[in-house]
C-alpha cells in the first residue's frame, strides 16, 4: 500500500474547489482534487457565467448585504482576466464586457435616484440610444437601458484556464469508493483499494455542491445542513446573431428573465434563461415552461422573431447552506468540522472570497510530496454545456 501526505484535500472539481486549489499551490500547500465526473459538471457549467456586482438584490431600492458582499467581485475578476490578479486568467473567453438591465417603461423615480446614489457610482449607468447593444436598437424598445459593471464569461473556457496551471494537481476518483479511517471527529486517511493507495490529508475542503449530502454521510459529519433550490431553466437555439446579456426587470425586486447568450460548436447561438422565468418554472413540465418562456419572450422582446428557434429545459439545484425560509445566502460559506471544511461559493463570483475564508484555516507542511503515485487515477475531463449534448 503506497501512502501520499497532504496539507489539503479538495473534494469537487467545480470552480470553486480549482480557484481554492490554484491559491493553495500559490501559498505553498501540497494541494490535491479530486474530482469524481468531469470538471464543472455540476452547477458550474449550468451557471450563466455572470460575474454579479450586487445590482440585481438591489432592485427594491435597499442596499442589502448580499449586495454588500458582492460588490467587489467583478473588478477582482476584472484583474484576474487581464493576467494582473491573484490568479492569471487571461485565457479565459469574455463573452461580454457588461451585462445590461432593461425595463419596458421608464424606471421609477425611486429607483433612478437610487441607481444615481453614490453606492452604485462606476456600478450602474443609463445607456445612450446610439450606444445600445443591437437587440435594443430596434424602434419597437421604448423602456430604459442600464449598463451593469458585470462580466459575462464562456464557463468551459473558465474551467480549462484554472485547470491548466494545476493539471499535475487533479485527479479523478470518486471519495464514496474509498476506505476512511475517522478517529475524534477527524478523517484520518482514504484507502483507495483498486489503486492500492492510501491518501493521509491534513486538512480536507468539501466543494461538490450538492454531492455534499452523501459524502457527509460516508465522513460521518452532521453540520452544516445543506439546501437546494431549484431552478427549470431554459435554452433557446437560434441564428439570429444577437448577443443579448440583460436583466429584465419589473416591479418586483427579482428580475423576470435574465437572458445571457453562449457559442455553440455548430456556429449558432444559444440563448439561455434564467431569473424568474426559472424560479417560478419548477412545477412546470417541460412542454409548460417552453410555452411560458416563448409567451414571455414575446412580451419583453416583442421585435425579435424565434418563430425558428429550438427550445430545450432542464432542471438543477442550487447547493447552499440552510437557511430559514430557503432564502439564498448573502455571501459565501465555509465551516470547519474536525479537519473538514464544508464550503459552498453560493455565487460563481464569490469563488475568491471563499478560497479567503478557507487557506487561513490550512496548515502548511515544510516538506513537500511525491504526488507522482496518484496518477494511478485518471484525469477528468473538461464538463460540455447542455446545449452541445441536449440540442
């Protein structure tokens, strides 16, 4: 039985366990994934890919903390992007420089002061007729157009560039296949008896979303408790050629749809959409959430024509610490148990923020680790959209 120690384990290859595995490697850890699918295979790759500064909790005129919290990730990710951040992300694909937040009318007196307020100054501004992105430049929209200080990025590119640095750090196994020793609350070490090899983790860091349910029942760990929330989502593939980033947004203090716009490999579009038109189609079947979503196209972008298009659903659950009333969490969480870290971003955009709440509850060893046994395992592969595999 060969035997490998390690400062840290991270379980679950979405974004937030490779950006934790690329500043621990930065901070001289002896780091290690393991990922049991393909990288980004959970809610990553069914994420928008929107780098959210906050504006969309706002839309009630409050200042919440959720706001608060987020405020500052889209010019962090900014700095990462342009190669000059804590991590260098300038492979990544930037599938628009703004997101964009439309109403039908005119935004009420209350919210366009809000919007004017130094909180929101460099985060929020009214978008001239002549510089509106195409599909607003039609004469039939008459409503008002902000510009949102928010990146939008192609999600498989994001995964490929955190990956690429790390590559000799990334494993595939699945910790349910594993023997565990656990002795006074702590994780000892994972036998893996088919590689004949056995993992001996200082600290271990449990980033798999959802998968956390089953894998707190196998390392005996009682809290935190978990919560999803459900969302349908839906997909429209078309060739129209508009890149559309955008929050719609009524009276209420969530958006009605929000539409970002991804490449496929076959040179079409997809539309995809999320905001109230997913939260509200949960119950829906398939058939009822296509016919609710093209009605609600019809109504907010009455000029485009997606007589043509394809429509695809599917549903996912957002994984979060519980909360009362199932209300989504202001920031990101990280909770220690034993040598275990229980954490979940809650946001794709705060993935920095909790690899800031997790290093400093590492411990760095002064030697360094042969990890030349673990490539016993094989690596996994890059997670595909939906739209390529359900169109």
């Amino acid at each position: 039985m060969k035997t490998v120690k390690i400062d840290l384990l991270i379980v679950g290859g979405g974004i937030a366990g490779l950006w934790l595995l690329n500043r621990a490697i930065k901070d001289g850890l002896n780091a290690v994934l393991l990922e049991k699918d393909t990288l980004g295979g959970g809610q990553t790759i069914r994420s928008q890919g929107i780098i959210h500064g906050g504006t969309k909790y706002a839309l009630n005129g409050v200042l919440t903390q959720a706001s608060n919290t987020i405020k500052e990730m889209p010019q962090r990710w900014r700095n990462c992007l342009q190669g000059q951040g804590e991590l260098d992300l300038s492979d990544v694909e930037i599938l628009s420089d703004a997101h964009f937040m439309w109403s039908k009318g005119s935004l009420g007196s209350k919210m366009t002061t809000f919007f004017a307020t130094k909180a929101f100054r460099g985060r929020v501004e009214e978008v001239a007729k002549k510089d509106r992105p195409a599909v607003f430049k039609d004469k039939a929209f008459k409503g008002s157009l902000y510009r949102l200080s928010e990146l939008v990025l192609n999600v498989p590119t994001l995964i490929d560039a955190l990956r690429k640095p790390v590559e000799d750090n990334i494993f595939k196994a699945d910790l349910l296949e594993a023997e565990t020793e656990i002795s006074d609350g702590r994780i000892k070490s994972l036998v893996f008896p088919e590689q004949n090899l056995s993992i001996e983790p200082k600290q271990v860091v449990i980033t798999s979303g959802e998968g956390f349910e089953t894998l707190a029942e196998k390392l005996e760990i009682s809290q935190p408790e978990m919560q999803r929330r459900p969302l349908h989502m839906v997909m429209v593939k078309h060739d129209l050629k508009l890149p559309t980033f955008a929050h719609c947004i009524g009276t209420g203090s969530k958006p009605v749809a929000t539409i970002t716009t991804h490449p496929c490999d076959d040179g079409k579009q997809v539309w995809y959409l999320g905001g109230d038109v997913a939260e509200t189609g949960v119950d829906r079947s398939r058939e009822e959430q296509i016919r609710f979503a093209r009605q609600a196209i019809s109504k907010l972008l009455p000029w485009v024509d997606l007589d043509n298009a394809q429509w695809q659903t599917f549903h996912v659950d957002r994984a979060e610490p519980m909360q009362s009333s199932l209300v989504r969490p202001d920031s990101a969480f990280a909770q220690q148990v034993g040598n275990c870290i229980v954490a979940w971003p809650t946001k794709l955009a705060l993935s920095p923020d909790l690899s800031d709440q997790v290093l400093p509850l590492c411990q760095r060893s002064e030697s360094t680790t042969d990890l030349s046994v673990l490539n016993a395992f094989p690596k996994p592969e890059t997670a595909k959209p939906l739209w390529e595999t359900m169109f």
